[in-house]
C-alpha cells in the first residue's frame, strides 16, 4: 500500500463499555507539573526532533521488558520513535516505578515547523501510520502555519501492539477509542512539556487530524479532552455508531446510477434474478430475464468457487454479501467506473451469463480463488480493503485465519467493530440494488467466532453501540472549533454531519460535492473546482480557529 491510499483510510467503526461506572474523560493523565517526572517514563529513539541524551540507552534491547522492532521496519522518509505508554489508563495513574507499559510508535516532521507555530497532531487508524507525516493536504497545512506534524500509531495496529497480549476478553478489552484518546492525551501532555533547548512548545495550539475512524478520534479529542486540543479537522468521520448501515450501500447505489444508469440496471437485473433462482423460481422479467433455472445452475453460470445450501439463511446471506460486497467500495464514484465499464460491454439478453462473463472478466471466478492474507483481510472489511470471496468456506478460513495473528489489523478492527461501533453494512430496504438477503447475521456470527470470550450477542452489540452513542453523544455532538468535512459519494457520510444545521454555530461543517471518503485529506495536484473551494476553506477555518481564544 502506498502513501496515497494511506490516506484513503477508512473506513468503520464502534461500540463499547465504560469500565467500573469511571468516566475516563474525568481522568487526569499523569502529574504535568513536573516536567521531569514525566520523561522518566518515556523512552525516544532518534533525534529528529526531541533531543535524547542518552543514546546508549535507546542502543539497549526492550527497556522496561518491550523489544523494539527492529528500525529495519520503517519505510517511510521519516525515522519512527518509541513512547513508553500505559496499559490501562482507566485502573492505574499512569505514573510511579510499578505501572505497566509498552511502546508506542510515532513520528514528528518537523520540516515546516517555526518557533511559536502550533502542533499538528495526526490520529493512526486501522492499520500502520507509516507514511502519514511524510504526505497529504495537512502538510500543506502545516507548511501554511509553521506546525509541527506529529503522528502516533493507534494501540494494536502496524507495530503499536503489545506483544504480552492474547486473543481473549481480558486482553482485546484494551483495545477501545477511550483507551486510545487517553493515549494521545498523555503522548500530547509529554511531547508538549518534555522539550529541550531552544524549542518551547508549553503553548502551542494542539490541532487534532484524522480520516474516517481517527476523524472520529480527533473531533472526540476536541470534545473530551478540551484542555489539551484546541481544535480538530475531521474528515469522513461517521461519529454515529450504529448496528446495521444500510446507508452505505445506499449511496454507493446512488453514486453508480448517477455514473452509468445503464450499469445501475444490469445489476439491479442480475441480482433480482439471483433472488428469484435462490428461492426456486424463474427469471421472466424483461430486465431479470435467464434460461438459468436453478440454484445450481446459477452457481455454475457465476463461475462459483464452492457449493451454497441455500436452504440455509447464512449460506444465502454469504452469497449475497460475497457477490454484492464487492461494489460496496468506500469509493464508488471511481471504483465503480471501470468495473461498469465491462458490465455494460455483456450484450447477452441473459443477466446470469452477463454477470458471470463479468465475473470472469474482471478476475472474480473460481480460477482466482486463492486463500490470501489480502482476500482474509478483505473479508474482515478492512477499510483501506476490497471485498473479495473465497474457494471451501469463507467465514472458517477467515475465523482460522484471524484466530492465528496477534495484533493484526484485520482482528483488531473486527474488535473494534463488535465492541464498540457495529457500522454492519446490510442490505438497503429503499434501493434493493444487492437482493434484500443480506443482513447482520453475517458480521454477528464472526464476532461470536473470532471472540468466543466475549459472548457476543446481537442484543449485547447493540447495547455497546448504545453506550458508545451516549457517551460520545453521536450526532449531538458537544465539542466546539471542529471542521466536519464530508464527500457526498462517501457511503459512510449518512453517519456524520453534512450541513450545517446539524451541529452548532461553533463547528464548521463543509459538504464536498463529487467527492469520496476522505479525499480531502489528500494533496490533489489538479484539485476538482470542488476539492479546491473546500480544502481553501478548510485552511482558512484552521486559520480562524487557531486565533479564536475561545478555542
């Protein structure tokens, strides 16, 4: 993956529970009045920024019991360090000689950076942060202001994973978005009142980034943690959690009628059929017309990898989800074109034999079947992922494979998804492009196999998105100087703010027509007429912002 589509984070999200009736946005994280006492308990390799005096401390293997990666593993223009974070922030102070830690990867560009300017400070999402402070618009930004561009790895993503921990309740229970705010408080109050020489940041404006799911962290930080962040740009951040998202593969129906109307049929026709063969009956219709005349013929006409009961709900359910998902990308104004470009080319009356040239075509038929760490992380909706399928049985070998990893990606954001957000893509009752037999039994079912421990139910998922809306209050948003920014083809952007009257006047929400999940937050060489009005706002927002005093 490079850069660029590092950028395109996305997307996805939440749920949760707050441990013991605590309010952990009520918690002080750590004694900031004594300078020292705070970089006892951090450790910094590299000088990019921070002075580290003791170089032979940071040569020495896993201070404190964490090996360090080896430096090999960085790939980006800008070397990483380590933070020595907390555990628990929520059953321990965070600070003395006893407290549990382990190391955090960040980075710190300070190439636009001038004395007085303020702190640009970056979310890591779903996957490694690798890159982000080496490109992207906020760098522009940055560059605007004399900022300083900072970057921390979010906990048990890329490299920030704590090697200790298992696959059960007890140890995935630390993996929520309070636990990671708390992080980025505490790294903030550090890098903030832990520099020496010339440097002073003790006053620096914190302005919080992110994209997606760290769009959401960044409006919270603002929100929960107004004493430390001044204001935040969230872009592409659905901050409404919720069980079942039909929304999504709405607009991504929109998005592709509004594309190619005559694609926007040709699916519609195939699927209906697809329906009608599953349950045993003909396809007459003029746009749902085939001579396919049952389920098996129908896995045959579709090149199928593996045999569908379809007596069963779930096997119906994956069969559906498996054919379907793979239009439901985070960019369909894009994604979608190439891909109608060669369903539109099928000029067969039969919608099965279109749809199944297609399938060959573009590399979606038995003869790509390939059991992959890509095609597993892709099935666990991954936001940077495509949909893809699988030759046996999808959700065992997704269930073998994410069991086998720790700390991977794919099984911390499945995590995630269960625990806190839900953001269960499911069929669309309004626009049935994909068939109505797709709902959540899919993405439940996976929660109960990954996470045996957790007893996870349909019930209790939902209780957790419950809590996560009521404590960060979803769409009633309580924070002040944020920028919600938002595409209208973006499928997650029903779940965030895209006018201005659904927050208040101390907020800024900018509505990017023709533009996909977190396309601002990239630095567009020949921006659209859009895209420039939109990221000049942006910046003159930041601007605005950052001389408010009420900010």
């Amino acid at each position: 993956m490079n850069i660029t589509q590092e950028y395109y984070l996305i997307c996805v999200l939440y749920s949760f529970v707050i441990v013991s009736g605590i309010n952990p946005f009520q918690f002080h994280v750590g004694n900031f009045d004594n300078k020292n006492s705070i970089a006892e308990h951090v450790y910094i390799r590299g000088k990019h920024f921070l002075k580290n005096d003791n170089e032979e401390d940071e040569k020495s293997e896993g201070r404190k019991g964490v090996k360090h990666p080896d430096k090999s593993s960085s790939i980006d223009r800008t070397p990483h360090s380590w933070f020595s974070q907390c555990i628990d922030h929520f059953n321990s102070s965070c600070s003395g000689e006893n407290v549990q830690r382990w190391n955090q990867r960040y980075w710190i560009n300070s190439d636009s950076y001038k004395p007085g300017g303020p702190i640009f400070f970056m979310f890591g999402g779903e996957g490694s942060a690798e890159g982000y402070v080496d490109a992207g618009k906020w760098l522009d930004f940055a560059e605007d202001f004399g900022a300083l561009a900072v970057c921390l790895e979010h906990r048990f993503y890329g490299q920030s994973f704590i090697p200790s921990l298992d696959n059960s309740f007890e140890s995935m229970s630390l993996l929520t978005s309070q636990q990671a705010l708390a992080d980025a408080a505490l790294f903030i109050q550090w890098l903030k009142y832990n520099n020496s020489g010339a440097t002073n940041l003790d006053n620096a404006k914190v302005v919080t980034f992110g994209g997606s799911y760290p769009g959401n962290l960044a409006a919270w930080m603002r929100q929960n943690y107004p004493n430390i962040v001044n204001l935040a740009v969230a872009s592409s951040a659905p901050v409404e959690a919720k069980l079942e998202f039909p929304e999504f593969l709405r607009t991504v129906s929109e998005v592709i009628y509004q594309q190619d109307p005559t694609c926007f049929r040709k699916i519609y026709g195939a699927f209906r059929c697809m329906d009608n063969l599953v349950n045993d009956l003909q396809c007459n219709e003029t746009e749902a017309w085939s001579v396919y005349a049952s389920p098996q013929e129908l896995l045959d006409g579709l090149h199928q990898c593996r045999p569908y009961n379809f007596s069963v709900n779930f096997e119906r359910q994956q069969f559906f989800h498996n054919l379907g998902a793979r239009w439901g990308s985070n960019f369909p104004g894009h994604r979608s074109t190439s891909k109608c470009h060669t369903l539109v080319l099928q000029n067969n009356l039969d919608v099965i034999e279109d749809y199944g040239n297609f399938l060959v075509q573009t590399g979606q038929t038995r003869e790509t079947c390939q059991r992959s760490e890509k095609d597993l992380s892709a099935a666990l909706r991954t936001p940077h992922a495509e949909k893809t399928r699988f030759d046996e049985d999808p959700e065992d070998e997704i269930v073998e494979f994410v069991k086998s990893l720790s700390g991977r990606d794919g099984k911390s954001w499945t995590w995630q998804t269960c625990y806190e957000f839900g953001y269960f893509q499911v069929a669309d009752p309004e626009i049935q492009l994909f068939s109505d037999e797709w709902d959540s039994l899919i993405d439940i079912r996976r929660c109960q196999s990954i996470f045996p421990d957790a007893n996870f139910t349909r019930k209790s998922i939902q209780s957790r998105i419950d809590l996560t809306n009521a404590f960060y209050k979803g769409k009633k948003f309580e924070g002040s100087c944020t920028i919600f920014v938002n595409g209208q083809w973006d499928p997650w952007h029903s779940l965030g703010f895209n006018q201005q009257n659904e927050t208040t006047s101390r907020n800024t929400v900018i509505s990017i027509p023709q533009a996909e999940h977190c396309e601002d937050m990239k630095s567009h060489p020949n921006p659209s007429v859009f895209m420039y009005q939109a990221q000049q706002r942006i910046r003159e927002q930041i601007g605005k912002y950052l001389m408010d005093p009420n900010c």
